[in-house]
C-alpha cells in the first residue's frame, strides 16, 4: 500500500464513528414507480400585507414560484393571485391549489408551533399520477416548539424561505435535515434563498425525471446483471450541502454526502449500505459502520451504516459533519438527533493533494454478494490549485 494513502485512512479511522442524516425524502413510496403526469400546479395566492420591511407577501411567493420553475423546467409551475376560498365546507381537499394566510390547515390541525404547512394530495390512476392539489398555508407568528419563544415570519428573507420550502413538499419531498438543502428539517434555523443540489435532485426522481438529477452516480447496475430501480446520488460540500464541488481547498470544511432510492423488491428487507473508497493508485478501502478503513481487495463488504433493514430512501454521511468527526456527539432538538459538532477538513485527515473517488452500494441479507450500486463515483480531490 502506498505509504502516504496508508496514512490517510488511518486518520480517517481514528476520526470516530459516523451518525446518520437524512437527505431528501419522498412523500410517497412507490413515487419513482408511478411517475408524475402533467407535471403542472398553478398556486391561487391571497397572502396579502406587507413586511415591516415593506416588502409584499403575494410578490415574494409569485418569485419562490418563478424560482421553482427555473430550476425544474420539466414541471410547469405558476401563481395567480386570487381572493380564493380555500378551505370548501370544511374540507381540505378542493381542486384548488392555494396560499394563503391561516392559523389551522383546513383540516382544523393547529399551525402553532409552524411558519408554514403544506398538503400534497395525489391522483391519477394505472401506471402514471397526478398532484390533484398542493396548498400552502402561512402563519405570520409561531411559537418555537423547543423553546416556547415566539417566531416571526417578519422579512422577505425568512417569508421566502418558508414558500420555498412548503412549495418542496408539494412537488413531492418530505423533509432532510442536510443543513444547506431548503428541504432540512426545521427551516428556520438558517434561512435559505437558494435550492441546493440535494432538493433538486429530489424532485427530479420522485417526477420520473432522474436524468435531470445534478448529483445522479449514473445508472444503477447490480454485479449479476438484473435491471434495477435503484437510484444513487452523492456529492462533496464545502457548504453543508448548499452546493456540489469535486475540488476542495484542504483547509475547507467539507461533507460527502450520499442518498440511495432503494429498489421497490428489496425494501424493508435486511440489508446495508456500503461505501468503498479508490484511490489514485487503484488501491479500495471500505469504511465500516464505526466510520473506520479498511483495505478491501474484494470479498464481503462491511456494513457502513447501523441499520439492519433498508428503508425507502436511505442516506449517509460518507466524511463530514455528522458523519466521521471527532468528539462526542451532541443531542440537537432542532433536528432530533445525535450530531458531531466538530467540523472535518482536508488538513486534519492529511488530505492535501490527493484525489479519491467514493463508490456507493448496497446488498441484501438474502443475496449479499449480488451489489446494487451507482456506475459512477463521487470525486473529490483536494487541491491548492
């Protein structure tokens, strides 16, 4: 083994064990398997007043729609404004798509505790589907469930970020909490203008639109040949998921990240996901579930995560916050787990200059040399130049 890569790994090794995260998640399980027809939603918005800013609320979710839209163009997505009723006898079903302000979602559940709320109702029927519905309701003022203080909705910053976020759920996501999508969980503890690769990725496979995934690891192949639906996606961070980069400054705190879609005849089946490492000098290490090493020259792989079934959609942190991180983990009420503080960098695990690429897997209980896994890597390199 090549001596300076030998030093890496044992670095990595003694970083400690990794925690779970999850990335996006679909609202519907078999959503890949029955894609979205008329993949189309127009918004009937009446969320009238202003910010103490001055800004106007109907303008700023008109732009998180437009926003939307821009970065999807294979769902049509628009807003009219419009004195709507949106809750028809009770009900919280009405063929209408709406936004508006309310203190309860039509079907009488409290928003206390939200700035927003969304409800994704699903039609359709054989091999296709179709959003009947998808509204968005606004609470100008919540109280913080952790704390009990209350909240605002008070600025065009924070209003648009909450829009972006309800608009999410209604195309089809449910919430992560990889800090730098609009998706995370709990938007409120960093407000964000901007979609990351992880929600737009998200959209595109639970819309039948996997090609237009910007993080896909190309197509999901099994080692004894049988087609698959899986789907495997991944990238590199170097801010908490916000955007995807290849090439980092060793000095930059960094993630790597991955989701896997698994297969719908090997869900919540025993199973695990695995994650190999190449490097430059065609050299494969394995990274068990305690986040450490280990060459691998073929055979078994390790499991790299504790769970002992595969779910619908499962994620990873490979490298990074929340995942290999030295120190104890620390509770945090905002997300609901055990996350690891302290960040990782290329300097501290004696990465400068070097290039690996990260292959995602995963294998049944009932067939576990048959891998399930992503065609193409996650490159990372890290570089001065």
């Amino acid at each position: 083994m090549n001596r300076r890569i030998a030093g890496i790994f044992a670095a990595a090794a003694l970083a400690g064990a990794g925690g779970g995260a999850f990335a996006w998640q679909p609202l519907f399980d078999d959503a890949e398997a029955l894609p979205l027809r008329d993949n189309r939603l127009v918004w009937h918005v009446w969320v009238p007043g202003e910010s103490d800013d001055g800004d106007a609320w109907d303008p700023l979710f008109h732009d998180s729609v437009r926003y939307w839209n821009a970065e999807i163009p294979w769902f049509d997505l628009s807003a009219t404004t419009r004195n709507n009723e949106d809750c028809t006898n009770g009900s919280s079903r009405n063929q209408v798509n709406t936004a508006t302000w309310r203190e309860t979602n039509c079907g009488g559940g409290s928003m206390l505790h939200a700035a927003g709320w969304a409800q994704t109702f699903l039609g359709g029927f054989g091999d296709a589907r179709v959003i009947d519905e998808g509204d968005v309701y606004f609470n100008e003022t919540f109280e913080h469930a952790e704390g009990g203080a209350e909240q605002m909705v008070f600025d065009e910053t924070s209003f648009y970020s909450v829009a972006l976020h309800e608009i999410g759920h209604n195309l089809g996501l449910g919430h992560g909490i990889f800090d730098g999508a609009v998706m995370a969980y709990g938007p409120t503890h960093k407000w964000h203008k901007r979609l990351s690769p992880d929600d737009i990725c998200g959209v595109a496979v639970v819309s039948g639109n996997r090609g237009h995934c910007p993080i896909g690891l190309g197509a999901a192949v099994t080692l004894s040949g049988a087609g698959t639906e899986a789907h495997f996606s991944g990238y590199a961070s170097a801010d908490a998921g916000s955007t995807a980069r290849e090439a980092l400054r060793p000095w930059q705190e960094f993630n790597i990240y991955a989701t896997v879609l698994i297969d719908p005849a090997h869900r919540y089946r025993a199973g695990n996901l695995h994650v190999v490492a190449e490097t430059e000098a065609g050299e494969f290490h394995a990274r068990n579930a305690g986040g450490e090493w280990r060459p691998w020259s073929g055979g078994e792989l390790p499991p790299a995560n504790d769970s002992d079934y595969l779910g619908h959609a499962m994620e990873l942190v490979i490298l990074g916050r929340n995942g290999i991180s030295r120190g104890e983990p620390i509770f945090d009420p905002g997300h609901g787990y055990r996350l690891y503080r302290e960040a990782l960098t290329g300097m501290r695990l004696g990465l400068e200059g070097v290039r690996l690429k990260f292959w995602v897997a995963y294998s049944t209980e009932a067939a576990p040399d048959d891998l399930v896994y992503g065609s193409e890597p996650i490159r990372v390199e890290w570089t001065l130049e």
